[in-house]
C-alpha cells in the first residue's frame, strides 16, 4: 500500500471511490474495490494505518476472524495491508475529512480533508469505526504548546527518546507495552496511573511489575498535575497524589490514555444518525445519502453486531453498489475470484501488475 501523508494539492485527484478510514475493515474495503474493478483512496486521520486495532490493543489476540483460529490485532492489520499489496491503494494518512459536498452534476462527490487535499468521487464508503478516533489529551494548558516536541500522544519507534527521561502516562496495553519497550533505551522510564489496577493484558501487568521490583521501571500512582517548561522546553512534570505532590524531572511525556471517537466533520454531512452512528439500509449499507455507505461499527441498523467480519460482509455488498455508481452504465458480471484470470494473475504474478493500473 502507498502510505502516504500527502502535500496540500488544490487539483482534486479523480477516483471511483474514497474510503474514510484506514482500520480492518477500510483495509479490507481498499481489497475488495480493487476486486471488482474501482480505484480507490484511502484518508485516515491518524498517522498509521488499522485504526483502533493498532492504536488501543495491538498485540491483544482476536479469535473469530474466519480461517485464522488466533491472531493479534497487529497481524491482522499486517495481513490485511499484505492483502492490499497487489491493487495499491493510495493512503493518506493524517487527513481528516473535513467537507463533502455533492457536485452540480449530482452524480460525484468532492471530498476535501483538514490539509488540503481535495478528491472528485463517484461513491465514499465510511469505515470509521464509531468516528473519528483521537487521542484523549492532557488537560492542562501547557500541554498542547508541547505536543510534538515533548508531549506524545502516539510512539512508533524508539530512538527519539534514547538516553532521555521519560514519563509513560496510561494503563492500557499500549502504555504498559511502551514503558517496557523505553527501559532499556531510556535513561530513565516513569509510568505513571492514576490507581493500582491495569487494563492490559495480565501478562503485561506481571511484566511491569517485575520490571519495577527490579529497578528497571519507576511506578507512580497518581495524575500528571502540572508541566513545568518555563522556556518552552519541559523540565519536570508535576504528579498529584493522594499524599501530595511529587515532581518528576523529564524530558519528554508519553500521554497513552485511548482514543475517543465522535462523528466530527461527518455530523455535517446530512446523514441520518442514530446514537452517533449512521442508518443505513441493509441491502447494500447505504446511508440516506445515495453514494455514501456507512460499514463497520460506524453503521447502525437493526440487529447490528459490531464484529470485525460484519464489517467485511457490509463492505463487500457497499462497494458491489459503489460500482453502480462510478460506472452507471456498465452491468457488472459477478465472476468467483477463483476463476478470475485477471485477478489471478495480478495477485499471483506478484505487485508489478499493480503499476499497470491507474485511477479512473
């Protein structure tokens, strides 16, 4: 797949389809539009792909995806990206969409995001799970002048923060997974929650917690109070406890308390909703808006079960409709992907058949 995070364009890039959401089941809809014939682009707000999966539980095992009896949320989504390979999708990541509007001709879409990219779409699918997902931040005010820098809201690689001391804030997996991974990187690693208990996997709480009976982690009980960075450069964070108040000297603060999700810009859109979810119809997962379907747990409908392989039945029906759409006057012929020589041979040949296609 090409992850991208692409410059501001004001020409507006031409596809059959825009996919908002880059997480299990808007992999697994870049797959199946590449299946059936239609080109597709790939917008998530965040800055890598599988969503809530890779940001909230990436190594908790997930059983009932079909044919694979375990796998973690990570190899999911890395199984999923390997699927994708041969069709290369277009993925933009750290765009949010923020407007969509119907052209005058009524039968395209344009979809503009929060950094300037603009795309002409036949048909958009929504994969967003409940949402938008961003990360709970830090409720202070200093805090945000120090994102980037020295505030962290997301980790993807170790080397920033070598021989530096850092405060891990968070009970979850990934905050727990992160302090583990900084000790032998760090000069110094503070985890920091607000109570005794975790909400990771036991496994990981035991590894925690021996890590700190043998020195290697620092555990604080409490919330970060204040951020001391009187330069613009933090210093020391100050924690609450119940006793008092401790400061910890830092140089940089891992804030891994979640994500929270709402509809954001797509409350806008003129969609039904119903308890911050789209309806749509069961038939083909269209929202009120023809052109726009909703699957995964962002859909709503009777019956609805928020299971990951839903999500992939709803996409598979959404986008056989989507081709209606991009291309209204040709009748699509359902052929089994087994006896599909085209498919087989880009799939089976390898990725370079996938330099030969281009959008629509």
């Amino acid at each position: 797949m090409d992850q991208t995070s692409s410059p501001n364009s004001t020409t507006a890039i031409r596809t059959d389809v825009v996919i908002v959401g880059a997480g299990p089941v808007g992999l697994f809809a870049a797959f199946e539009a590449g299946v059936i014939g239609l080109s597709c682009h790939v917008i998530d707000a965040l800055d890598a792909v599988g969503g809530q999966c890779i940001e909230l539980y990436p190594e908790k095992p997930i059983f009932d995806i079909p044919a694979i009896p375990v796998c973690t949320a990570r190899e999911l989504v890395e199984r999923l990206t390997q699927q994708c390979k041969p069709f290369a999708p277009p993925v933009h990541l750290g765009h949010r969409v923020m407007h969509v509007e119907q052209r005058s001709d009524n039968k395209r879409w344009q979809v503009t995001t929060e950094p300037g990219l603009v795309f002409d779409t036949a048909a958009i699918v929504l994969c967003a799970g409940n949402g938008a997902f961003v990360p709970q931040r830090i409720a202070l005010e200093e805090a945000r002048a120090l994102e980037g820098r020295y505030v962290h809201y997301a980790v993807r690689q170790r080397a920033p923060f070598v021989n530096q001391r850092v405060i891990v804030a968070g009970g979850g997996d990934s905050a727990l997974d992160w302090a583990l991974a900084l000790r032998d990187v760090a000069q110094r690693v503070t985890l920091v929650h607000r109570r005794q208990a975790f909400r990771a996997a036991e496994a990981t709480v035991q590894e925690v917690r021996r890590a700190v009976a043998a020195g290697e982690l620092e555990l604080i009980i409490g919330t970060i109070d204040a951020l001391d960075a009187p330069d613009g450069v933090l210093r020391s964070v100050m924690i609450k406890q119940i006793g008092g108040t401790v400061t910890v000297g830092a140089d940089h603060v891992i804030a891994l308390f979640g994500l929270v999700a709402e509809l954001g810009p797509i409350a806008q859109w003129g969609l039904e909703t119903l308890g911050g979810r789209v309806t749509v119809d069961t038939s083909h997962y269209e929202s009120s808006r023809p052109g726009i379907f909703a699957v995964g747990d962002i859909a709503v409908y009777p019956n609805k079960q928020k299971l990951i392989l839903s999500g992939f039945h709803e996409a598979a029906l959404a986008l056989r409709k989507a081709y209606t759409y991009a291309f209204p006057d040709t009748k699509r012929v359902h052929v089994h992907s087994s006896y599909d020589p085209k498919l087989s041979e880009l799939i089976l040949g390898g990725e370079a058949g996938a330099a030969q296609r281009t959008d629509a």
